[in-house]
C-alpha cells in the first residue's frame, strides 16, 4: 500500500514537498487555507493594471540547484529564463553612472581581473575581502567577518546581498550569505546568471505542480484550514488527527504522516513547543503599467536609491524594496500615493521617463515577508524532524542552511518528504 502524507500548506515548500512524496511513490493530500495556491510566490489578476501580476519580484541564481531541479520536475524549466552570460547591470543614482559586472563564462574568475567587466573603482585585490567571509563562524554577522564598505561593496556586494537576504547585509548572519555566495560566487559564472520567471511565478513554480500533483492522483484541497493537530503520546509520538475549519476531522492512520509547511506563528499555534524567528523584514514591491524603454535590461540594480532592483516586461516597469521597515527609511509604513511617487521618481530616472506618476499603478505591502536573517533568530530556526515521529517542517523559516526566499523554501520541502520517507521504519 502506498504510504499517505498530508501535506499542509500550499507554498513553495508544501508544494515541493508534495512533488517530491509523489515522485517516490507516496500518495499526497494538499491542504491550503487559501483559495490559490503559491504563499508568498503567486500571481493573482490585478483590475487596477488589467492583468496578472506577482505577489514580488522574486530573484533565481543559476545554481540554485534545488529550485533548477523542481522546475524541471514539473516541467516548467523554461519558464526562467536571464541573460546568456552571467551579468548584471547597475546604476548609481546619485551620480547616474552605469556599469555591469561580467562575470566569467567558466570556474575561473579571470573577471575580477578585467577593468571592463569588474565594478568601477575596484581593483582585483577588493575581491579577496569576500575569502573570510566564506569561512565565517557560527553567531557572526557580515560585518564581523568581512570589510563592508568601499566600491565593490556599496555597488555589487550589498544590493546582491540585499536582494538574497531581505535585509541590510552588514546585520545578516556570514554563514547563510556565504552559503548563497558558494552557491554563486565561488562556484563561477555558471551558477551566477540571474533568472527571472518570464510569465509569472504561478506559470513557473505553482500551476504546473497542481497539475502534476492532480495528474499523480493527489487530493488538492484549497480552502481547507486547519485549525488543530491532535497528538497521541502513548504508545509512541505522533499526529493523531487534523481538525478542520467547520468541525471536520481527518484521522491520521498509524502508517500515515504530516508535513507542516506553513508560516511559522500557523506552526507554532498548531504544534506545541515549536520555536521560531522573532523578527521579520517586508518587502514593497510597485508595478507600474508602462512600456520599457528600447533595450532596457530586464534586470537592473539600483544603488543610492529608494528602490532596489528594477524588473522590466512587455508593457511593465516594476520595483522591489527589500528590509523596507528598516530604521533608515520605513517605507512599508509610508502613505501608498506618496511611496508610488517615490518610487516612480527613481524609475523615472533610471529610464528617462516622465517624472509624472502613471496612471496605472499597483503596490504590494508585505510587512512579514521573510524572517530577519540575523544570528540571534537564526538559532530559532528549527529543524525539519519533530519529537512527533510522523511529522516534519518545512518552509522557509526552518533550518534550511540559506537565507529565506525560493531555494530555501523548495529545499526545506524536498527535504521533509525525504527524511520522512528514509527513516519512518528506524524511528518506530
């Protein structure tokens, strides 16, 4: 008999999670509280910009190999899609200089060592100062384990970092930056090429999952809340049953399991004991309806500015402001027509554009977008097994090894439904 899992949660880590059960032959059941699924990486119809728009402008590096892996899985690869060569173009607007870094197309970094291709005002020497960083210790920050300041770090290092970490790099924990730096930096150009989903997070990452999951005979229940777990002690440690929203009960039978993958004050209000982050960043993001300039690259670092990246598609101009309640600048608390203005002005700059906001323009506030990657809370991640046997973790949030966002959630997912599926025999 096939082995049943009740996946909870439809997010990028319930749904990776609930790919990864069927590929190795468990049979799966979805739960979502949600009428759509997809969390925080969805696409939803906006009336205001007559057309489908995502929840935030969400960056892929080449050698993410989990998220690579579970695109493929669900046949949605080529949906990321980025430049041929790994590079990244900026601008500085404060002095409107603009350059890219091109990084090498193989292991070697022979870019560091061409003036055309490194970031302006640097020489091949700055980039040694990221070496300590990639043997950090434990409890340290960026700033304590490498120079954070200068060109190469006021004009690559920081908005890259800020744009992997949702918050200000120098505060971030040095061992997740240098896991997500191995994964790209150190591991050459390509594994350095960003990437972007061409026709929305849903069409790359959430539609074509259902469907597999569907077409593999899982049970997709959206609109399912769960309100409780019950747990059994005696004779072993485990979930007994799931209660639903509207009284119903779902009996967890003794060769069936859970997986939890939801955000983590829904984890800690279900499971007893669970500890979790304290803190948390948000993330603007402002879609504006306008064309792109001819020739505008679809992806651009903003340094000196309001904004942090500028994503640009047919018929689109779109921002995203990471850490944006940071004690600097809260703009995730600022009135929405005047943080449009404000963030219009820097694309309007950028882009040579009117100054004039347009009409046709959308905000997406997300106050607890990721949780704060700092030491302190991320010795509260925890880990993917329970003391329950039959239940694990996933998302995000828990202790994945790599700052929050697409990879740590989708390798927090696969991750549940493999040790769930290689230890059950050994725990019982």
């Amino acid at each position: 008999m096939r082995k049943l899992v009740h996946v909870i949660g439809a997010g990028l880590a319930g749904l990776a999670a609930a790919v990864q059960l069927q590929r190795r032959g468990a049979q799966v059941v979805l739960y979502e509280a949600a009428e759509q699924a997809g969390g925080r990486c969805r696409t939803c119809y906006d009336r205001t910009l007559a057309a489908t728009v995502d929840s935030g402008n969400h960056l892929v590096l080449s050698g993410q190999q989990a998220t690579l892996n579970y695109v493929r899985a669900i046949g949605s690869a080529d949906e990321l899609v980025g430049p041929t060569q790994p590079e990244y173009p900026f601008v500085d607007l404060a002095t409107n200089q603009r350059w890219t870094v091109r990084m090498s197309p193989g292991r070697f970094p022979g870019w560091i060592f061409e003036a055309g291709a490194r970031v302006p005002d640097t020489r091949w020497t700055d980039y040694l100062s990221v070496v300590p960083l990639l043997l950090a210790k434990p409890g340290r920050t960026v700033a304590q384990s490498m120079r954070s300041n200068g060109p190469l770090w006021d004009r690559m290092l920081r908005p890259l970092l800020l744009a992997l970490t949702n918050i200000e790099p120098r505060q971030a924990t040095a061992e997740l930056v240098s896991a997500v730096l191995r994964d790209m930096l150190a591991a050459g150009g390509p594994s350095s090429r960003p990437l972007i989903a061409r026709n929305g997070l849903g069409s790359a990452f959430v539609e074509p999952a259902l469907r597999l999951l569907q077409h593999g005979g899982a049970a997709i229940r959206l609109g399912a809340r769960i309100d409780a777990l019950e747990f059994a002690d005696s004779p072993d440690s485990r979930v007994a049953a799931l209660r639903l929203d509207g009284g119903e009960r779902v009996e967890i039978g003794a060769s069936e399991a859970v997986v939890l993958a939801v955000t983590p004050d829904v984890a800690q209000a279900l499971v007893p004991g669970t500890q979790a982050p304290r803190r948390f960043s948000a993330i603007v993001t402002a879609n504006f309806a306008v064309e792109p300039p001819l020739g505008h690259p679809p992806l651009m670092g903003l340094v000196n500015a309001s904004a942090s990246w500028l994503v640009a598609s047919d018929g689109r101009l779109s921002v995203t402001v990471y850490d944006a309640a940071n004690r600097t600048a809260n703009l995730a608390d600022m009135p929405r027509d005047e943080l449009a203005r404000k963030l219009w002005a820097d694309v309007a700059q950028v882009t040579g554009l009117s100054a004039d906001l347009p009409l046709k323009w959308q905000l997406n506030v997300e106050p607890r977008a990721t949780f704060a990657a700092q030491p302190d809370d991320e010795m509260r991640r925890p880990a993917t097994r329970t003391r329950w046997n039959n239940l694990m973790l996933a998302g995000d949030w828990t202790a994945t090894g790599l700052p929050p966002g697409i990879e740590g959630a989708i390798r927090s997912g696969q991750k549940a439904a493999d040790t769930l599926l290689n230890e059950p025999m050994e725990r019982r």
